[in-house]
C-alpha cells in the first residue's frame, strides 16, 4: 500500500537486480508503474512474482522506460491504468515477457493487458494474456508508433474492447504476430481479435483466430487506412460480425492472404461471410479454403467492391452460403477480380451457385458475337 510519483512498489533505475517471488500489491504511482517501474538502461530479472490491485497513470503493474527486463513466470493481475497498459505498460524498450498470466487488468485506453509503444521491440512469448479491458485500444494488446514487437505462443482469449481490437490492436507498427491462439474476444465496434490500422505492416502466421466477435465490421480481423500485412497458414474460424466481414473486413489497404483457413464465419447483418474487400483496396488471395462462411446479404465466401482489386487464384470455395448473390464470392461497384484462364479455383456446394452461372454467361456471350462474326 506504498503511493509515490513513479513506481509505487519498487523502482529500478539503471540497476539490474534480481526481483523474484514477492508480493506486490495494492500500490499506487500517480505518473509511471504502480507495481514496478524499470527505468533507464536498466535490465533487472523479474520473476515468479504475484503483482495484484495497483494502480497508476500508466503501467498498473509493471511500467518499462528504455529498459530491457526479462519478465518471466509473473502473476499480473487486477492493476489499472488510465492509459498504456492496465498489466504492463512498455515504452521505447526491448524487454522479454515469458510465460506470464496477465489477465484482469484494466485501462482507460491502448492495452487493457499490455502497451507496446514509442518504438519498442519486445519479445512476447507464451504468455496468457486473457480477460482484460480497455475502453479503446487493444483489450488485450495495444501495438502503437513504429513498434515491431515480435508476439509468439500467446494465448489472448475472452479481452473486451468498446473500440479497436478485441484481441490486438495494431496502429503504425509492424510486429510479427505467429503461433498464437486468438480466442473469444469481444469489441464493440470493429475487429474482434485484431484490428490492423493506419500504416501498419504485420506479418501474422500460423495463428488460431476463433470465436472472436464485433458489434460491426471484421468479426475476426479488421485492416485500414493505408496497411499492408501479410497473412500466411492462419486458421480464422467462427468469428462473428454483427454487419459486414465475419472472418475479415479490409478498406483502403493491401493485404496478402496466402494459404489460410477461412471457416464458419459469419456477418450476421450485412455481406461477406468469410472476407470482404471495399474502398480503393487491393489483395493477392491465394491457395485459401473458404469453408462454411455465411452472410446474410451477399458474398458466402468473399465480396469485392468500390474499385477494389483482387488477384484470386488457386483458392478452394466450399459450403458457403449467401442469402442475396454470390454464395463462392461477388464482386460490383467497379470491382475488379482477376483470375486465370482458365479458372483455377475450386467451388463445391456454395448457396446460390452462381459462380457457374457467370461462367455459362460469359460463355454464352461469347458464342454470341462469334456467330455474329461467322454472319
């Protein structure tokens, strides 16, 4: 029950001791670190401790400043912050935070869990990052201003957010994102496990994004305003919008979608089941599964539209239902899909099959003006 300006339990200070198995509670800090705050070339080994109900401006549990800590086997829980990290607040460092339970934890804004900002480059390995909340920013993670923090083996699972990023939120940063399990976050808004936004360039793969949930557009991801990530052998599966983009929803950006599972995703109220691609956006989709999406308006699989661009090869389109048109996938408003010619992606079972019904169109155009050009 200590109070000060910075690091209300214990502040580190160009120093590098070892902190391990202790209580720290109920402190607070009125600028940095209620718990702790490790500042200024500092890299202190802080583990196996119990760090619960503090509270500051930023960092509730742990505050890191131009330091680079390992952070392992910690209890991080129930600490608040008004901004930058409910758990753990990051800035302009590269600490390692290992196998830690990061969970509760509250912010006004940008990382309920955790805060990456001020171009930090952490390592965040095999942590359990769950049920935490912010108003703004990132639930469970925020990632913000030039940061490229690399993120593997989390479980970020059950994080609630009113606006941006159930799970992560991505702002002007550009970490690698691989092996983690996305579960059954919730953001009011947009993009229920992660919204990638504002000249951002992740590359996320081989995660499990599942069961996450937006109150409007890209129930699993949500990318925007100038991003250009990479997504390779993810699995997005049961997410649900309320409106438009169960599994993804992407505007003004470009994206590169290679081998992915896209399953049972919904938009509830609006068009694309599993992705849908709007505003001036472009998009390589290649050697994808659509599977068992569905949209209540058009596009099971995939919708394009408002002079967006997609090249579309080798994807396989299965069991996917549109109410409207377009149960594989649509494109109008000047939207453009290239293909091979011919066609290789695969469509099996989709509701309505109005793939093959485009196709026997143009054919029939075709036959048309060749026998216009025979007369």
């Amino acid at each position: 029950k200590n109070s000060s300006y910075n690091g209300g339990g214990i502040y580190v200070w160009k120093s590098n001791p070892i902190i391990e198995e202790n209580t720290i509670t109920e402190n607070n800090a009125r600028n940095y670190g209620a718990g702790l705050f490790v500042d200024f070339q500092s890299n202190p080994r802080i583990s196996g401790n119990y760090i619960e109900n503090n509270s500051a401006t930023s960092g509730g549990g742990i505050a890191i400043f131009y330091s680079d800590p390992l952070i392992t086997g910690n209890t991080i829980t129930n600490n608040r912050a008004i901004w930058f990290g409910g758990g753990v607040s990051i800035f302009d460092g590269a600490p390692t935070i290992d196998n830690n339970d990061i969970s509760n934890n509250t912010a006004k804004n940008n990382g309920g869990g955790l805060a990456i900002a001020e171009g930090s480059n952490p390592e965040i390995i095999n942590n359990s990052i769950m049920k935490n909340y912010t108003e703004e920013n990132g639930g469970g993670m925020a990632i913000l201003d030039g940061s490229e923090p690399i993120i593997i083996d989390n479980i970020i699972a059950e994080n609630v957010v009113l606006l941006g990023g159930g799970g992560i939120f991505i702002r002007e940063s550009s970490p690698i994102i691989d092996g983690n399990e996305l579960l059954g976050n919730i953001v009011e808004l947009d993009g229920g496990g992660i919204a990638i936004l504002l000249d951002s360039s992740p590359t996320i793969t081989a995660n499990i994004i599942e069961k996450n949930v937006a109150g409007r557009f890209g129930g699993g991801v949500v990318i925007g305003e100038n991003s250009s990530p990479v997504f390779e052998d993810n699995t997005l599966s049961s997410n649900i919008a309320e409106a438009a983009g169960g599994g993804i929803f992407i505007q003004l950006s470009s994206v590169t979608f290679n081998r992915n599972i896209i399953s049972d995703n919904k938009a509830l109220d609006g068009s694309g089941g599993g992705m849908i691609i709007v505003a001036n956006s472009s998009a390589k989709v290649h050697n994808n599964e659509f599977t068992g999406n569905y949209s209540s308006e058009v596009g099971g699989g995939l919708v394009v539209f408002d002079n967006s661009v997609v090249e579309m090869t080798e994807n396989v389109f299965t069991g996917n239902e549109a109410v409207e048109m377009g149960g594989a996938f649509i494109g109008f408003g000047e939207a453009s899909i290239e293909r091979n010619d011919p066609d290789d992606n695969i469509y099996e079972d989709n509701i309505p099959e109005d793939v093959e019904d485009e196709e026997n169109e143009e054919d029939e155009e075709n036959e048309e003006v060749n026998e216009n050009d025979n007369d």
